[in-house]
C-alpha cells in the first residue's frame, strides 16, 4: 500500500475567501486570492490572512496551479449548454441545473444550501459565466478577483424550481431540463456529482467549468449532497455520502423516466463515488434488474446509463470490486476510472481506512471478461496540482481524454485516424493518446 506523502496543516484564522466574507473579517494577504481559486475542492487556503500564511499559499501556488499548462481555450457554448455571447461581451453563460439534499440558507442574499441534511430534494438551476478569454482547467486568472467575470467562471446568480421546504411542485425543473435537452443533438445529459470538502457554489461553478472545457453539448446537471465544506469534516462527510444514497437513487429514477433523454452520463470525483456506485445498486434493485440480472444478460435490454467516469475515486477498491463493480456495468454501456499513484488525498485516505482506494490502482480481481468494458486510465503524468486530486477539472490533457469518453465534438477526425476504423476500440484508443500496460497510462497526444 503506498504510504501517504507529506500533508501540509495551515494555521486557521477568522477570514474566509468567499463573497459571504463580513465587512469586519481581517483583510487578507495578497497572495490568499490565488490559493482560495487555484484549490477550490479540498478547502485549503480559505483561511489565510497573516503574512507567515501567505508563504505557504506561494509555495502551493508553484507546485500547484502554475503546474499546469496555461491552454487557452475558445469559448464555445450550444445552445442545450447555455447562453453564447455577442461579439462585444466579454463572457457567456452556462445553465447548470441542480438537484440537492442540502437544506437551503436563508439567510444568504441570494438562494443557497448549506451542509446540513435534508430529507426532501429541493431543484433549480445556476448561471455561471465563462470568459471569452478562458483557459482549459482554469477557474480564475492570477491578478483578477473572485467576483471578475471577465477573467474567472462565477456563480452569477441561482433559481430555485422547487424547494423541498415549501413543497412547491418538481414539475418546473423537469420541464425545464427537458426543454434543455431537446436543444442537444444527441439528448444528453451529465449528471456530475462533487467530491468531499465542496460548498454548493463551488460545484455549480466547477460543473460549469468542466462541462465547457470538455465541449459537452448537452444539459450538466449537479446532484449536491451536504458536505461540511472543510478538509476536517472527512469522517462526517463519509457518513453523508452514504445517507444522501437513497435520495440520489430516486433521482436517478425520475431522470431515466421524465428527462427525454436518450443519453445519461454519470460522473464522479472523490467521495462521490461512493454516492454513484451505493446508488446505483439501489436503483437497480428498485426498478427490478438486481439481483437477477448480469452484465451480460443487460447486453439484450438496453441499459439505461450510457458512461460512468469515477474520478480519483475515494472507496474501497476491494469493496467496489466484490460488490458494486457487477452493478455498474449491468447499469451502463462503459466505465472508466481515472487513477493516479501522486494522488496525496487519497494516499492519506488510505492511510485512515487501512486499505487502498479505486482513485490509486487497477482491479486485479475482476473478471477479465467484465475488463472489456472497464477503461482504467492511469494519468499519474497529469497529475500536477499540490494533493493531486483536482486533475479531473485541472488538467488539460485529462479534460481533453473525458471529452473523448463523452465522444463529444471532432475529436476522432483531428486525431488522423481513416474514417472506416473510427469506431473501432483500437483506434478510439490510439485518438485518445492511451498507452496499454494492464491498464491505460495516458500519453501527451501525438505519440
């Protein structure tokens, strides 16, 4: 098992890096604008306002953010994803619909969920803008502030459909996703669930972010389930991600039947997985297909998930291999798994559960057979923000593969490969720049 790398433990302090910051809270050190949006899933940084602080935030600044590439990437945003901005706006907009179990704050300004748990799922959506001059993986530029959306993807503003408090009908949210998704070609849609240590506004404005930068031309959907929002609260927001299962499954239901999809994509980063994987068990279990049916009897029935990515999974690998790996691939046409041996989180992760995780290794257990539909994608070589476990939103080369899995835009023909072995595993392989060792290790594209 490998052993964990070092951790670095701030100095906690009363300032916080977000908008809610009140007038009084103590003013912050040039450098903590840049930690608190180059490390928005674990919550490093966020509370950084004396100077001995501010060189920690440098020396994560160098071997974290400035570690990936700077891609610049040109804002293109479908009609099913958002809004495309005119020839002078400096940003457009992308629509992100959102369902949670988090009870809402009603003390924000504007709507918003906390951490605790509800018991009722309350919807709507969120409106994030992305600068017209963005860059693959980036959620602000260095120099511009949190709130500039000429230089940073922001949550411009949040609408609840229905609020789980006052009863109100779900109906609004499901017309309007259908609405939405009649505009992708392809009707699809991408639900993406967060990882641990994630506020509610940070997994629209990601979710944003990653569904612009992979060219997703269909409708992002975020399920968010009530983490605590700090690296501290690991043990509770375990606990969390197990209680939120349930309530995801009956999403999960309802999205299969009402959404006029023909096309779901799940994807999950982190603790996330755990959600993904308990849930889909659940749902599969409900609508009858466990424990009768198998892989290869789904084969014949249409599966009702076209892909499952878990990202820098935090769950049990042996555990995900005896009892949720048959399940997932009753539940979908392909699964992919990213894994990366510099992952630090998840190398702590271990440490506190005594046994490896499926985010650092392949499944030597499983059935070669049940392999040919499970790409596991070793992107240690891409893996370069300080904990190692943001690369699914950070890395270029990394979003640049999950928009190959997604199949989405020209991919297939700007790789080179004859239009009549397009569709072959080989070449959709050899397009996505994957080096075959007993899983996949990814390579910088062209070689």
């Amino acid at each position: 098992m490998t052993r964990p790398m070092g951790i670095v433990r701030v100095p906690r302090s009363k300032h916080r890096c977000d908008p809610q910051t009140p007038a009084s809270a103590p003013e912050p050190h040039p450098f903590t604008g840049l930690l608190c949006h180059c490390y928005r899933g674990p919550r490093v940084g966020r509370r950084l306002n004396h100077p001995a602080h501010a060189l920690w935030g440098l020396a994560l600044l160098l071997v974290g953010c400035s570690a990936y590439p700077r891609e610049k990437f040109e804002l293109q945003i479908p009609p099913a994803l958002g809004t495309m901005p005119g020839p002078d706006a400096e940003f457009g907009e992308v629509e992100v619909l959102f369902a949670t179990d988090r009870q809402p704050r009603p003390e924000r300004d504007r709507p918003d969920f906390g951490p605790q748990r509800g018991r009722r799922l309350s919807y709507g959506y969120g409106l994030v803008s992305i600068p017209r001059e963005h860059y693959r993986g980036r959620l602000v530029e260095h120099g511009f502030g949190p709130g500039d959306p000429r230089r940073a993807v922001v949550l411009q503003s949040v609408t609840v459909l229905h609020d789980a408090r006052r009863g109100r009908d779900a109906e609004a949210f499901w017309q309007r996703l259908r609405e939405r998704v009649a505009h992708s070609p392809r009707r699809e849609v991408a639900v993406l669930v967060h990882g641990f240590a994630t506020t509610f506004e940070e997994t629209i404005q990601t979710a944003a972010q990653v569904a612009h930068d992979v060219r997703f031309d269909g409708v992002p959907i975020v399920y968010s389930w009530s983490t605590q929002g700090s690296v501290l609260s690991y043990l509770v927001d375990g606990a969390n991600a197990e209680w939120t299962a349930p309530y995801f499954a009956d999403f999960l239901d309802q999205l299969v039947r009402d959404s006029g999809a023909e096309r779901i994509h799940l994807c999950a980063h982190s603790m996330g997985a755990r959600v993904v994987v308990r849930s889909i068990r659940d749902y599969l279990t409900r609508v009858g297909w466990l424990p009768f049916a198998s892989a290869e009897a789904a084969d014949g029935r249409g599966r009702p998930f076209s892909q499952i990515i878990l990202a820098a999974g935090d769950l049990d690998a042996d555990i995900f291999e005896r009892d949720y790996l048959p399940s997932l691939l009753v539940a979908a046409e392909r699964l992919t798994l990213y894994i990366s041996r510099s992952d630090r989180a998840l190398n702590l992760s271990s440490h506190l559960n005594g046994f490896d995780r499926i985010g650092q290794r392949d499944l030597p257990h499983t059935d070669l057979q049940l392999l040919q539909r499970v790409d596991i994608v070793d992107v240690t070589d891409f893996d370069r923000d300080f904990f190692g476990h943001l690369y699914h939103s950070r890395s270029p080369r990394v979003l640049a593969d999950i928009q190959a899995v997604l199949d989405q835009g020209d991919w297939r023909a700007e790789c080179g490969v004859p239009d009549d072995e397009a569709d072959s595993d080989a070449a959709q392989k050899q397009c996505r720049g994957l080096q075959r060792n007993f899983y996949y290790r990814l390579q910088p594209l062209g070689q």
